[in-house]
C-alpha cells in the first residue's frame, strides 16, 4: 500500500483536471462488492477481502503536513481553549510502567490503559472519558440486519462518550477506537507490505463503523506502536495521519490536548466530528414513531419498527424553501459498507410533525395529517458529479406529474455540503464581514466567546426549526445563509482533507446530501409472486425510457438495490420504479428529441443527440451488474442505452435465479448454483468471459418449471441481450438492446396465462437473512462435492407454499447431456410456445449464416489463471487514473 505523504500526494491518483474522462476509467475493486455474492465477502482472511481493503486504501492514506500540534489545532478546533499553561507534571510519569516490546502487548494493556486515563483525568465532570480494553471481544457491524453480511471486528482499545459508559459489544456507545501494536516496527505509516495494510485496515473497518453508526461526518482514532503514537482523523474521501511522537518524550501532553480539544466542540454537545443535524432516537421518539405508524399501518410496519434503537432524527435542508425539514428514520433498508465512497445509506422514514415544548419534543395537537412513510437516502456525493438534486429537477421540470411512470419523485431535499461551502466560502472572502473574533487566529489565542455564538447560528440544527436554541428557519430564499461568520476553519458537510494536501486536489472531496423520496418501495428480492416481479421490471424498464427520452437523463447504474416494488401497488399508477440517480448523466440540449440509443450494425452504442461523448466514457455501475462491453476498458467504450438495458438484464438473472425454482436441463443445477457460477468472479477479467459464455451456454437452458411465461421471457430476455456479444464472424449479425424489443417481450408474457401465485422461495446461498442482495455482503452455503452427473439437489429450500413444492415434486426432469453441443438462445418449443409470428433474432440469423461448425461457436473455456489472479489480485486495474474522478 503507498502512502502519500503531506501535500506530495501520489501523482499518479491526483494530478487529473476536474474535468470528465476523455477514456474509460478502469474498474476499482473494492472492499464491499454490492450486493456480494460468496462467502469470500465476509471471511476476514479471504483473498477477496484483503484484495478489496487494499484497494480501497491505496493512495487514500495522506501524511498530515505538519507537527502534531498543528494536526490538533487545524483539525480539532475546540470551544474551550486547552490550558496549556496549566501545570502537567503529572504526566511525567505517566507511562512510566508501560514497557512494550515483542510478545508483551497484552501484559502491558493494565499499564497502557493506566497512563492512559492519567492523560484524560482533568476532564470535567459532564466530559469524563470511559477508556476500556477490549483487545479479542467481538464487534459485530453495527446494524443488526446487516451484522452477518460483514466480518467482526476487534478493537484493541475502546473510548466511550463524554460523560456516559461504554457497554460491551456496542458501537453505539463508542467514540473512538485505539489500536495498540508491541513495537514501534510495526507502524504501518508510511510502509508497504500486506502485514502493514492488515494494520490500517483494522483501524478503517472501525473508521467505517463508528461513521455509519453515528452519522458522523468525520472520526477519529489513534494508533500506538510501541511508545510512539499516531493521530489519525478518518471521512469519506481519505485519511489524514499525523507524524508520530513518542509517549516518552512530551508526547503525554499531545495526547491530553488532543483528548481536550476531541470532547469540547464548537459545533455539537459531545465531540469533534458529531453531525449537528442528528440525533439518536430517544425512548420517546420511539414511541411516537410506533404510534403515529400504528394508526395509518403501512405494510410490513411492525416489522421495520423492530430495530428502533438504530435509527436517529435528521434534518434534511430542502433546496427549494431554504428550510430544515425534521425526520425520524427508523428502518434501514440498505447501507453501503465502504468507507471511501457515497456512504449511501436508504432509510424508511416519517416527517417528525412533533413542536418543542418546555425543551422536549411534545405532539402538535394542531396537525391531524397521517404519518406518511417515505424513504430517506443520505450519502456523500463526490464533487465533480452533477447533484442528485438536479436529476430530479430535470424529471420534474420535463415530466408533468401526470405522466410520471416508473420513476422515483423527489419530495425534498439537497445538498447540505454545498450550501455550507457558501457560507464557509463567504466568510473567507469577507462577504459576511468577519469581525476579529471570528477569524482564523482567534482558534489559536483564546477568542472562543463568539466562536461559541456563531455556532448557534448554524445552519441546520438538530433540535429543528423550533428548538429551544435554534434560529427560525423559515427564510425567504431556498438560498438562505446566517449573517454571521462560519463558526470553523473548514467545512464540515463537505469534505475538506484532501484540499489540505493541495488545492489542485479539491475534485477528489465528497459534498453529504439528504433526500426523500415520495414513493416507498420495497427490494425487487421481496416479490410476491413472479408476475409482480415481471411487471415492476417492466415498469422501471419504462421509467428509464421515460427519463431518457422525455428528460434526457440515462441512470447508468442499474441494479439490484436501485430498482423498488411500489408498497402499495393499490395507489400507484406502476407496479415498480427505478431511483438513485447519483451516477445518472444529462444531454444539454434543449429537446433532448427520441434520446433512444439504437445500435449499429456491429452492435456498438450511437450517443443521443445532445449527450457530451466525454461525460459517458467514465464507467459507472455496480460490479455484478454491468454490462459485458463495460467490463472491457476501451477508449472509445460509450455508456448509454444498450449498458443500462443489459444492467437490466443481469438484475433479472440475479433475481430469478435465487428466489425461484428454476434449474438447467442440461446438467440439472439448480438456481442458486447457477446463481453461483454466473456471479462468482471478482475481477473484470473473468465477469466479461463468464458472462460471455453465459449466454451462448448455461443460459440457455434454464427453465422455470410450472412458469412457461417466465420461462419464455427468460429465453427471450437472454436472445435479446447476446445479440450485441456474437462471436466475431458474424460480427455483423450484432444487435444492440433497445427499449422496443425489451418492452414488447416484458408485455408479451404479461398477457400469458399460467402464471403461478404466491411462488418467490428462499434462496439456500443466505444465512440468517430471508431476503437477498440489497445487504452488501451475503454469505453463502460451502459447495457440497457430488458425482457432476447427479442432479443438483433442489433442497432443502424454504417454500412459501406447499403447491410449489408439489409441483417440483411432479415436474419432469430433463436428463443431463454428457456433451453439450452449441445451442442457440432461443425459445424452445418445450419451454414455452411462442405466440404470434416468429422472427428471426440476432442468434438465429447467425445460425443461419452458419456452414460448418467452427471453435468460434463453442463457448470459451476460461484461461488458466494463477490462484492470486482468480482471487482478484492484480486485476484491479490502475488505482486511480488520471482520466477518471475518483469512486
């Protein structure tokens, strides 16, 4: 792992323009494939896991550029200025019998911790600091859904809140981790090596918990090694580290200033790093959320109120009335378990419709409206990418609401890190006429008073717009800033570390934004029956068209979790509909015309009219999903229709193969061993050529016993989407997907008959978790060995009703080929008869062209590969190129 160092950051991941990519970016492997797919995503010691850490901390690691004081001064401004003339004598022998050294870490914890809470004793009394030793107990991720989909963790050295207990096991409770290593040797700053990255991943993973689990913008965490220590200050863009100091020679009183200036915020009532636009939900706030969701009872309500205790109260700033909206989130849907990236996390969510009352939150016995859930996503943006915000106003402005199909709508909601940048921008500029106290010294000599003042003039505000401190936030203008100075030396909602490395590095910052969705959906994993699966695939298949051709918008990230069955499909005009429009890319014309991606005759995508060719030559989308051509970087690679349409495509695979029972009826595999096959790779490299084979192979076989409709759509599906990945002498016989073909073979099965009821089934590849893919990791089932020319067994799968299982029992059962011959994807007559008249699809005029058998048609057998390379290792790609944003 390369470590950059103070401002010289590697120039080979920094020195790119702002500017979009003239090529395609290269695939990044990461730390959390989403939605994962083996077991090798949560094993600690895996290949897969140790290969994503690695990646996702390469060139992110920057060298603090100054002495450890000026570390806590820059990024540690207190409210109370640390009493440096006090007298520390005390501290002189603090660490006097903390002796490390090789095979003595654990002896010497009693010692550590001793002189440890030597350094924290003149904290007052509401700011005390509980330290614990907690070296080899056991931390779970810090949601319960989600806690089996990551590995534990085990922090060395855990610190509490100010003034409240630490209790075991809880991440709730923590707010910071201390990681202690014997010798100084094994500092891992700045060293490469696989043993030093295994060190700075444990700091990262509790980095990474401590952030998602208090919605924190920034953590920090401290490192010792030996006698000498490390400060290290995570967000969602990169790690800033301090240069080391020893405990031995003044370094006591480093650490005690640190833990000074960490509990005594300017901003916020407990520590450094705390967001001012949330709070944990209390007993009573529970309880409210119970009861106002009890009497409108949305669907599966009693459910999502089950882990109250994760969620929190946030104010979301809407752009459009300048005001701070107050919610209560309380089920989380989905979490991204990366550090370095959007963070995005998807909540349901209520408007808290509460008043303050004597400095409590109390009912508003003037508001009689229902709670309405809706759903919440938060997530830190990176800087360069238009919006999400002005996708939706682009939907807005070009849709009437009338004709809205398929497509989320936004209800309010903005980017907090932007409007801050404003605020913090003017103040430098002298806009807002700084007075003296308020300028950058006054942190340094003392002034704090008015610091202190201009901080309750914050722009958003926990307590909401009528808290018992907060300013009336019912302004004018969606634009609206404090007539005061910003309270701090730098942003907070928007990242500020790597423009402390230089400001030439300013793209690489991330912007935190919240946004509610009026339509609540539930995952594509969750349907009833496999017709409301087909029909909420349909729909969002439509809104994309929708927003490409009537907006101009093209998502570019089609996938599992961005594609929700509509909860009450009674009160919606569409069964399903697609949202998170964070990657989404907008033509600037002014009538963005048909807007529709038709192919050549070689397959390859033309650019809609108005559409900058440079913004889609940065490859988006989540890993198992992407379309083959998007796995192979090209120069000249163009991501538009046809990409997003065989996204769709691989969606469908994912869905149908784990949730209903289908199998080959060539060699007998089940779903989710298909499933398996399909989706193991982890690299590009081996993604494109097993899906390449996929489609002229394994694909073709698969049928849905007792569902000939998704059993023809299936075969339909998988025709339409190989036309453009023809071998290459018939070349020009390659089609590219379009919306007509795709649409009209959704709504051809749609009127079919024979769709069965009540049939989505538990996938076997799950643990404890009945649903699939929308957690980020899944663990799955070790392979059983078997005779290949067995059947693979189809259970024990946990039906949802005892028809399915009779009609598995009683369907016949094709015998295994023993030499699979090159079979064409399309529909046979066995799985299910066509209706209407027959054409002739991209794998039949190829069949046709045909004379004699050629190698080209066989599918291709993967290259020999090296054990580290089938684990991922190596086939990253570049870690961060110039002609790419960062991910």
């Amino acid at each position: 792992m390369s470590i950059s160092t103070g401002s010289c950051c590697s120039s080979a991941s920094c020195s790119r323009s702002a500017g979009m990519a003239s090529s395609a970016s290269p695939h990044k492997f990461k730390s959390s494939p989403q939605p994962p797919n083996t077991r090798a995503d949560v094993v600690k010691d895996s290949n897969t896991v140790k290969h994503g850490w690695a990646s996702e901390l390469k060139d992110r690691i920057n060298l603090f550029p100054g002495q450890p004081d000026a570390f806590i001064d820059t990024l540690l401004p207190c409210s109370t200025p640390f009493p440096d003339d006090a007298d520390h004598s005390d501290l002189k022998d603090a660490f006097k019998d903390y002796n490390p050294g090789a095979g003595k870490e654990l002896a010497e914890y009693p010692n550590l911790l001793a002189g440890l809470r030597k350094v924290v004793e003149p904290l007052e009394e509401g700011r005390k600091l509980v330290i614990a030793d907690t070296h080899g107990k056991e931390m779970t991720f810090p949601f319960n859904a989600f806690k089996d989909h990551h590995h534990p963790t085990y922090p060395d050295i855990t610190v509490s809140f100010p003034g409240e207990p630490l209790v075991p096991g809880s991440w709730r409770h923590i707010s910071m981790v201390m990681e202690v290593k014997p010798t100084e040797l094994e500092d891992p700053f700045p060293k490469s090596g696989g043993k030093y990255v295994r060190t700075v991943e444990q700091l990262a993973k509790s980095a990474r918990n401590l952030l998602l689990v208090h919605g924190l913008l920034h953590v920090y965490l401290v490192g010792i090694y030996g006698t000498t220590v490390r400060l290290t200050r995570f967000d969602h863009s990169c790690a800033l580290v301090s240069v080391q100091f020893s405990l031995d020679h003044g370094g006591a009183k480093i650490l005690r200033k640190f833990f000074w200036n960490f509990t005594h915020p300017i901003i916020g009532d407990t520590v450094v790093g705390v967001d001012p636009t949330v709070m944990p939900l209390d007993k009573e706030s529970q309880d409210w959320v119970k009861s106002e969701l009890s009497g409108t009872k949305p669907r599966n309500w009693e459910h999502h109120v089950a882990a109250l205790e994760e969620g929190r109260r946030v104010e979301v700033y809407d752009e459009k009335t300048g005001r701070c909206v107050p919610y209560l989130l309380y089920h989380l849907i989905d979490v991204n378990g990366r550090l370095f990236s959007r963070a995005t996390m998807v909540w349901r969510a209520i408007e808290d419709t509460r008043v303050w009352e004597n400095g409590r939150l109390v009912p508003d016995k003037t508001c009689t409206a229902p709670a309405k859930p809706r759903i919440l996503k938060e997530a830190w943006r990176q800087v360069v990418r238009t919006a999400e915000t002005e996708v939706y106003k682009r939907l807005q402005e070009r849709i009437p609401e009338e004709e809205r199909f398929g497509l989320a709508k936004m209800e309010c909601g903005g980017d907090i890190g932007a409007l801050e940048m404003e605020w913090w921008e003017r103040t430098q500029n002298g806009t807002l006429h700084a007075t003296s106290e308020t300028t950058e010294s006054s942190y340094l000599d003392g002034s704090h008073d008015a610091i202190r003042t201009a901080a309750h003039a914050m722009l958003f505000r926990s307590t909401g717009s009528n808290g018992p401190d907060a300013i009336p936030f019912v302004n004018p203008s969606s634009r609206y800033l404090p007539d005061r100075p910003y309270p701090l030396l730098h942003p907070q909602h928007q990242t500020y570390s790597w423009r402390l490395c230089g400001s030439e590095f300013w793209h690489r910052e991330r912007s935190h934004m919240r946004l509610v969705i009026d339509d609540v959906g539930r995952p594509l994993t969750e349907f009833t029956s496999t017709r409301e699966l087909v029909m909420a695939m349909r729909d969002a298949i439509k809104g994309h068209q929708q927003a490409k051709e009537v907006a101009g918008v093209l998502h570019r990230d089609i996938s599992l979790g961005n594609i929700l069955i509509v909860d009450d499909i009674s009160k919606s005009a569409y069964t399903g509909f697609v949202h998170d429009l964070d990657y989404s890319s907008m033509d600037d014309a002014e009538n963005s015309g048909s807007g529709c991606c038709e192919g050549t005759a070689d397959g390859s995508a033309v650019v809609s009219t108005g559409v900058d060719a440079t913004k889609l030559k940065e490859r988006t989308g989540t890993f198992y999903y992407m379309a083959v051509d998007l796995l192979n970087v090209q120069p000249d690679t163009i991501h538009d229709t046809p990409f997003d349409l065989e996204s769709f495509y691989w969606v469908f695979c994912w869905v149908v193969l784990r949730h209903t029972i289908c199998r080959s009826n060539a060699t007998g595999e089940d779903g989710p061993q298909l499933c398996r096959n399909l989706f193991i790779s982890d690299n590009v490299h081996t993604a494109r050529s097993t899906k390449r084979d996929w489609f002229f192979g394994a694909a073709v076989h698969v049928e849905v016993p007792g569902n000939v409709p998704l059993t023809k759509l299936w075969l339909k599906f998988t025709d339409l989407a190989s036309g453009s990945h023809l071998p290459i002498r018939f070349q020009h016989l390659r089609t590219a997907l379009t919306y007509r073909e795709v649409l009209d073979a959704f709504d051809e099965v749609l009127q079919m008959d024979g769709w069965p009821e009540d049939d989505w089934v538990h996938c076997p590849l799950l643990d404890a978790n009945p649903k699939t893919g929308i957690a980020p990791v899944v663990p799955i089932l070790a392979d059983v060995p078997r005779d290949s020319a067995q059947p693979a067994p189809t259970g024990p799968r946990q039906l949802r009703s005892h028809t399915i299982q009779a009609r598995l029992a009683t369907a016949p059962r094709s015998a295994p080929a023993t030499a699979p011959t090159p079979h064409i994807p399309v529909p046979s007559s066995s799985a299910a008869p066509r209706a209407g008249p027959v054409t002739r699809s991209a794998s039949k005029r190829m069949y046709d062209a045909m004379t004699e058998p050629s190698p080209l048609d066989q599918p291709k057998r993967p290259s020999k590969r090296s054990k580290a390379a089938s684990c991922g290792i190596g086939d990253a790609g570049p870690s961060r190129s110039s002609k790419g944003p960062p991910a």
